[in-house]
C-alpha cells in the first residue's frame, strides 16, 4: 500500500470519519454508482456512496445486499431527501446496518436525521448556504458536503471556489466538511484540503471507471467531451422552481425544455400540485440518464456530467484514478 503522509495528515478528520483509507468520497450518480463501482471504489481505499435515486425499498435492498457482497469496506447509501418513501428507504438501511447516509436533493424533512441517528449511521448532508449548513449541522448533520456549479448532475449557482473561501473558515475548525464540484486533479484536492476541507468529492471523474457499468457509447461522450460542453439547464417557468442540471448538451436538453413546459401547464391547470411538479421533473431525469447510462442514448438521454469532464479521457480502474488523485495530491502538498 503506497502511502501520502502529507495527504493523510490533512485527511485524517474525514478519514477518521468515514473509516477508509482516504478521505475520498464518489459522488453518487444514478444508475452509475452503483454495486460494482460502489465496491471498487470502497476496495481500493476510498469511499463509495450508493445512489439510491428513485429506487423502491426492494431495489435498494438487493443493492445493498449485493455491494455488501463485493466489498467488506464502508460504504454509504444516497438518499434524495423528496424521495416519497423516504422513511421506508431509511429502514432499508437499519436493516443493513449502513455507517453513513447522504441526504441530498433539498432540505431533510422532519424526523428523517433522527431516524437515521437512530440506528447509528452518520448523516452527511449539503447546504447551499452558509446559514443553512449551520442549522443543519445544528439540527444533526455529522458532516457536510460543499458542491459548487461545476460539478454534473442537479448544482446550485455559485463556484466550488467561493464556497470553499466562505465555509471553510467558518466550518472546518469544529466540523467535517468535504468539498465537491469540478475537482479532477490531486492539487486542486490539496488546495481544499490546505483550506480545511477534511475530504473531496468526486463523481465524473469516477464515471468511466473500468468498473462503472455505464454504456460504452456514454464513456465515448465523456472522452470527446471538453469542460464547455457540460451545461446547465436552464429554467424556462419561475413559476416552477426546478434546480439545474448540469450534463452535456444534447437533444435531451431541449426535450427538458419542453417537459418543463408541459409540467408547468399542469400546474396552472390544477392538475398537479408543486411537489407532484417537482417529482415529475425528478422522473424525467431519471428516465433520460437511465437512456443515456444503461442504453448508450447520448443523443436524447441525459449525460450527466461535471465540467471536469475534460480530464476524463480514457477508461481506468477506479484503484488507479485514486492512486493518481492521491500521488498528484500529495506531490502538491510536497512542493
């Protein structure tokens, strides 16, 4: 096992906390992170994270089951905070005895971290804002994570680098916080970790690991694609509060274009209420990127990803894009 000492050192908060080898989080990306990256990433040395997405209770109890089957290492289970059977997925992790849980998608609703503290599992959740990341880890986050608009998938507005400059000095001396969004590079990990970051977060790098199931066409996409080409979608109805989404463009852009105004229709209809809205843009999503991930549609599907996604430009086992991360981090660290 090759070690960083300088890298350890500044990880060792959210080492400690997530009980792996490095403080290395995989961003939990539907219909990618699941057991057979989850479990390569856990094995060689770094910290997977299930994307429960729009799963049942069963489809994440076999998920469990089956990466538990593939790695005796920690991992953790994503859970989208609007999810309509919230508390049944929650059970699905007492079940499992699951260490860490990620609450993500938009404010935890009532009672849901204290059912997950309930059975001993950490609550790692997001925030936004300075002010909300307070009350949440008030309220019983264990560890948060920062997520500037680079990253892929559902973003926010504001860069990883004014995040980090405005939470870390804040968070960082009483807190585990890990910073995500646009991070494909071992310095820019040990930048962040020099400001206090106890651990990075890291998805599109991860997503055409040798492991990754996702369609040979959807790699494809990733190699030929440059950081411009990941774009954010764009809200056509204010009416319709939707977070953006970040993924190369396609046809599927335009295609959510017009779902959201076909959404936004049935909601001045009646027909629907906002959280029935919001769940219907949910499932659009998790219906183009299933297209795009599993079928290889990268013309019509949504391809997810970060605007790291120039670095990713070959497939390579998840063991590896972590020993370079880490031996880029540590080189940094050194200089």
């Amino acid at each position: 096992m090759t070690i960083y000492p300088q890298s350890a050192a500044l990880m060792q908060r959210g080492i400690d906390f997530l009980g792996c080898e490095h403080a290395i989080l995989c961003g939990a990306m539907s219909w990618v992170s699941e057991r057979n990256l989850v479990s390569a990433i856990s094995n060689a040395g770094g910290f997977g994270v299930i994307a429960c997405g729009a799963m049942t209770p069963d489809l994440l109890d076999t998920e469990i089951a089956e990466t538990r089957a593939r790695t005796a290492k920690p991992f953790g289970v994503n859970l989208i905070t609007m999810h309509p059977m919230l508390f049944d997925l929650i059970a699905v992790c007492q079940k499992h005895g699951v260490s860490h849980v990620v609450l993500a998608g938009g404010i935890p609703p009532k009672g849901s971290v204290e059912a997950i503290k309930e059975f001993g599992a950490k609550v790692i959740v997001f925030a936004p804002t300075l002010a909300l990341a307070k009350k949440l880890l008030r309220s019983g986050g264990d560890a948060l994570v920062i997520e500037g608009m680079e990253a892929g998938g559902h973003i926010g507005p504001v860069a990883t680098s004014v995040l980090a400059q405005e939470f870390l000095p804040e968070l960082s001396a009483d807190h585990v916080v890990f910073v995500a969004g646009g991070i494909g590079r071992g310095e820019a990990i040990a930048s962040y970790l020099e400001m206090g970051a106890s651990g990075v977060q890291l998805g599109t790098r991860f997503a055409c690991a040798t492991e990754s199931i996702a369609h040979p066409d959807f790699k494809k996409a990733f190699f030929r694609a440059k950081a411009r080409d990941a774009e954010a979608s764009v809200q056509v109805d204010p009416r319709l509060p939707v977070i953006p989404v970040r993924a190369l463009k396609n046809k599927g852009t335009e295609e959510f274009t017009a779902k959201q105004i076909e959404v936004a229709g049935m909601l001045d209809r009646g027909e629907v209420n906002m959280l029935e809205a919001q769940l219907q843009i949910e499932h659009f999503w998790a219906g183009a990127l299933r297209r795009a991930v599993i079928d290889g549609d990268v013309e019509s599907g949504s391809v997810m990803a970060g605007q790291s996604v120039g670095m990713v430009t070959s497939e390579e086992p998840a063991a590896d894009i972590i020993a370079q991360l880490m031996g880029q981090c540590e080189a940094a660290l050194n200089r």
